[in-house]
C-alpha cells in the first residue's frame, strides 16, 4: 500500500455520495477490526480453568472420575475448610510462599545484575554467557545432589534451588532485550553526544523493560515449580510437605488440595505480572491490544 492511501481513503470519504452511504466508513473499519484479536476482557483469563472445573464436576457427578482416583470438587472444598479450620492449610502455605519469595527475590537480583554484566559489556559477555548456557544445558533436578551436599537439606538448600530456576529465566530474557537495542538509537545517541551512563538509563533500560517481564512471569512460574520439587525433600514443613504425609496415609483430597493451592498460587502470581507488564509497558501498542 502507498503512502498516498490513507489521503485517498479521505478523499473518498468526503465525497457527496459518501455521505448517502455511511456503510462504506462502517465496512473499512469492520474490515481493520477482523485482523486483531479482539478488545480484551479483564476476567477472559478464567475462562480456561472455569472449562477445567466444568469437565471436572460433570466428570464426578456422572461417575466418570472415579472418587477414590480423583475427589469431586465439592469434597476437594470440604476438606480444604477443615484444613483452613486446623490452620495447617495457611500455616504451610505461609512457609511454602516465604521459601518461594526469598528464591525468587534473589535469582531476579542475581539475574539482572548478570545480564546487565553481560550485556552491557563485550568482556561481561564472554565471561558470564558462557558459564550461564553451560548451566542452562544441566538440569537444576541434577545439581540437588550437589547443592544438597554443599548446603545441607535446610532452608538454604531449598532457597538456592529456586533462585537458581528463577536466574535462568531472567537472565536470558533481560539479556537478548539488552543486545535486542537496535542500532539506530545507539547511532542517534552519539549524534546528540549522550554519555554512556546516560544512554543506558534512558534508552538502554527502558528498551529492556519488556523482555525483562517477559523473563519475570518465566521466573514465577520456574519458582513454584522449584518449590514443588525442594518440598518433596525431607522437607518438615510447606505444601509439599503436606501433600508427601498425605502421600503415606492415601489421603487423595489432601494431596489435590495440596495440588490445587500450587495452581492458585502460579495463575495469580502470573496474573500480577501481567497486571505489572501492562501498567509498566502501557506506552507500547501490541497486536492483542
């Protein structure tokens, strides 16, 4: 399409006869409409697991699911009531969420820094980005033994766990946003004379703000995989733990409560990252907008 076809689309909206039919304005942009994906709905995201309870409770009430494999959710809810009611339920989960939110809170950190190390810097790069891609070809489920045996099975074994799956994510996306900065702004930013810490704090930083969220909701989610993992080990105190005890006496409603408190805890953090990306990247206009 020219550069001209927005001046002739006016044109031709101004003519008499355009104005005896105004289906012509209506029809142009109902044809731009069909190529997005549509106006958003703030609730859309409940859409997907609503389907899954559906399935869910026909499935038990029609005698499907089998109770003793999978408990219906009217007795999934029943026995989360009596868990919150011992207050053994947010006792474990306020454990579960400190373990989760320190390893998150120092792989982000360690993170950042490192790709900003690395990004910013030629020798960074060949120092850091190297040792970063061998971590991220071993498995952290085969650096437990060894962390288990440098750290012990405490807290800070289970703390390192976490904030070593959350460092990968970070890292990876805050650094190809960092190396993603197109040359054009570095070229215009030696044409106007910015000093080098000027141009990383308004143009660099800036620019890597969205691949950086993008590793943040990677990170959440890397974090409350890691904490489902760390809490099966010999572990005295969690939503693992719960679900592991649960385990030994065949309690299968606690272990789906267990299971199904994981999944809140995943979904709204997730959301509250996308409720953060939104605010933070409401300047940028993106085809699901």
């Amino acid at each position: 399409m020219s550069a001209q076809s927005p001046t002739l689309f006016s044109a031709v909206l101004k003519r008499p006869d355009a104005a005896r039919r105004p289906w012509v304005a209506t029809k142009a942009v109902r044809a731009v409409r069909r190529l997005g994906v549509g106006k958003p709905d703030p609730l859309g995201w409940l859409l997907g697991p609503a389907l899954l309870l559906l399935v869910w409770t026909l499935g038990s009430m029609s005698g499907l699911i089998d109770a003793r494999i999978l408990p219906a959710p009217w007795a999934t809810v029943s026995t989360a009531a009596d868990l919150i009611h011992e207050g053994r339920l947010q006792a474990n989960l306020a454990i579960s969420a400190w373990r989760a939110a320190q390893g998150l809170a120092f792989g982000v950190v360690a993170g950042v820094l490192v790709a900003l190390a690395s990004g910013l810097s030629l020798w960074g790069g060949y120092v850091f980005d190297g040792l970063v891609q061998v971590k991220r070809a071993i498995p952290v489920l085969a650096l437990i033994p060894l962390i288990v045996l440098w750290f012990g099975i405490g807290e800070t074994m289970k703390v390192t766990v976490i904030a070593i799956s959350v460092f990968i994510p970070i890292y990876l996306n805050t650094h190809a946003a960092l190396r993603g900065i197109e040359t054009r702004y570095v070229e215009l930013a030696e044409t106007l004379g910015l000093s080098r810490w000027t141009f990383v704090r308004q143009v660099v930083l800036p620019g890597a703000l969205p691949g950086f969220l993008l590793g943040l909701r990677f990170a959440v989610m890397a974090a409350w995989l890691a904490l489902v993992v760390v809490e099966q080990l010999n572990a005295t105190s969690g939503i693992g733990y719960m679900i592991n005890l649960a385990r030994t006496y065949a309690q299968s409603d606690v272990i789906v409560v267990g299971l199904v408190v994981y999944a809140l805890l995943g979904l709204t953090s997730d959301l509250a990252v996308r409720q953060v990306e939104t605010r933070a990247l409401a300047w940028r206009r993106t085809f699901g907008r």
